[in-house]
C-alpha cells in the first residue's frame, strides 16, 4: 500500500521516466467524503495506482481519465456528485454522498514534474512545505510550485492553513491549491524483543518511519524488523546524542528492562515527542520513575504508563494495536472515543 504521499513519491520517483504518470488531487468538497481537500495520488500508463481519492469506489473511472491525460499532456478536472442520480458518482455507488473536486495534472520532465522531486528532497531532510497547484481550466498547462520552510511565502500561507491541510485559495487572479506537506510522523521503540515486532509492523503499515533502539545483540535483529528505517544500537541513555533525537514524534519504551527503561525515560524528557508510552503495569511504572530520578508531577513529557488504550486482548498484536491507537490520538490531539457516540 502506498497511501502516504512520502510513500507515494519514494514509489515514484525511480520509474518517473519509465512510463507516463498523472497526478491526481482531491482540491475540494462538497458534503461528506472518505478524503479531505489536498489527498493526492499517483496513475501510470500500466494501471498502476498510487493512493487513494475516494474510498476506493472511483479510482477505477480516474484511472480512464487519467489516460486521457497522458495523451492530450493537458490538464483536466472532474466533479463527481454522488447526490445526482444521473451522475457517474451516484451510478458507481460511492457511499460518501457528497461532492468531489479533483484535479488531474500530467507528470513530465516538461513541466519538472510539478516539482514533487523538490518536495521529496525536503521530506528527506524532515522539511515541511507547501505545495502549490493552479487549478487549471480544461486543457490548460499544469502549473505547480514548492514553497519550502525557508521561503518567504511559506510562514504567511502555513498561517493562513492553520489546522488545515489544503486550503483553495485565490494568488494572481487565479484559484490554486495549497496544501501543506510534512514528513511521516517518526516513531522511536526502545526495546527490541518479539512483543516489538508487531509494533514495529503496525507502524510502519501506517506510513510512520520507525526507528528501534536496543544496544542487546540477541535483540532488534534486522531479519525481524524489516520494515523499519533504522536500528540504533546506543544505549538508552546516549539517545540525546543520535543526530536523529530531534526528529522522533513519538516514543514507546519497552525494553523489559528496569534500568535501560529508566535510562530512555530519563532521556526522552529532553525531546520533543508528543507521545511517550511506557510498557507495563502502574507499579512498574513507579519503579522506573524512581530509578530515573523523575517526579511524575514535574514531568517535561508526560508518560502514558501503561501504554495503550483499553481495547481488550492480551496478545503482542492486540497490545501493539492498543498502543499505536492512542499514540495516534494523541498526536492528532484527539480523544479516541467511539465516532459513533460523538454524532
């Protein structure tokens, strides 16, 4: 699966000149959709698809005009609206109901690819920015741009996005799209035994880029941990001095260990993680605060001990599954309560 656009684009870039490409970008809604204004995603000539548009309902009819896209080199938008009965949305049974506004814009070394090498490069260096596509009229050229972190231009737009990820907004007398491009969140698991595996797994199924910290040679053995970016075999106590510390968004610490947990605990109350969890049950938690010489009432990074949210389950996969659920609520500063419930 490749649904990130990091991922999307890594997919890419190697076969950009192999075969014909169109991208595709969902640039506005009407009423309820599976995807959010600013959710790209990739065609080829061969029928492959990068990405998702709908909930899977349209990419198949995308697809045919994508084609026509590579032949003509031009430009082209689609409506669908699954509230009109006469409507192509309405006959293919998209179950969202609303409206979709794509864009689908080919991909050449004419136009420089729309410049997505340049946010790829950024993503490499954990840049964000700003993509910024002209929605065109039929036939028109494709127009985009990258305005990086180090533009004039990017701190006044990201202002103006706030909490959004595309915003449709009006530059030059034309509409373009800006939608804001940030690298993976970058998960960090100290500890590398089998009840890591699944973690690591999960994570990685979900876009993020892993990184596992075990200086145990028995432990964080690469042939069951393949998917994950890199291992670190420092220990736990020299994190703050990997040049990566200041990337990870996020941490769970499960070493099994009292000491080495205690020593990535103490370590990661100088990073800028959003989520530290912490395996295992409240007394051990208490004892692992004690041995880093940490107050629990003057924390700099709050720790979520036990990790996990109360799914029910107790094997490696239901707790990996527990874990990564509230590590996602968290970041996204959101409740993890039932959406059903909330309406």
């Amino acid at each position: 699966m490749f649904n990130q656009f990091s991922q999307q684009l890594k997919q890419w870039y190697p076969q950009r000149d192999r075969q014909q490409w169109v991208l595709g970008t969902l640039y506005q809604i009407d009423g309820p959709s599976y995807r959010s204004p600013g959710a790209m995603m990739l065609f080829n000539d061969a029928g492959e698809q990068l990405g998702l548009l709908s909930g899977g309902c349209l990419e198949a009819d995308i697809q045919k005009k994508a084609s026509q896209v590579m032949r003509s080199q031009r430009s082209m938008t689609l409506c669908y609206d699954a509230s009109d009965e006469g409507d192509m949305a309405f006959l293919l049974g998209i179950g969202c109901g609303g409206t979709l506004h794509i864009l689908l814009q080919p991909l050449t070394a004419a136009n420089h690819y729309l410049q997505l090498p340049v946010i790829l490069d950024a993503l490499a260096h954990r840049q964000r920015c700003l993509f910024v596509q002209k929605i065109t009229e039929q036939g028109e050229v494709a127009e985009a741009d990258v305005w990086r972190q180090d533009s004039h231009n990017f701190s006044a737009m990201s202002a103006q996005l706030g909490g959004k990820n595309a915003l449709l907004t009006e530059l030059h007398n034309q509409r373009w799209l800006v939608t804001g491009v940030k690298p993976p969140l970058h998960l960090l698991i100290v500890g590398g035994g089998i009840d890591a595996r699944p973690l690591a797994s999960l994570a990685a199924t979900l876009g993020w880029e892993v990184t596992l910290c075990d200086p145990r040679a028995a432990n964080a053995r690469r042939e069951h941990f393949m998917r994950v970016t890199g291992i670190l075999r420092c220990p736990p106590s020299g994190l703050i001095d990997e040049p990566l510390f200041e990337h990870f968004d996020a941490a769970i610490v499960m070493t099994h260990n009292l000491q080495q947990d205690a020593d990535a605990v103490a370590a990661l109350q100088s990073s800028a993680v959003k989520y530290l969890g912490l395996l295992g049950p409240i007394v051990r938690k208490k004892q692992v605060l004690a041995l880093a010489g940490l107050n629990e009432n003057t924390l700099t990074v709050p720790i979520a001990g036990p990790a996990g949210l109360r799914l029910g389950g107790e094997l490696p996969e239901d707790i990996a599954l527990s874990i990564i659920a509230e590590c996602q609520a968290v970041v996204h500063r959101k409740d993890a309560q039932s959406i059903s419930q909330r309406l």
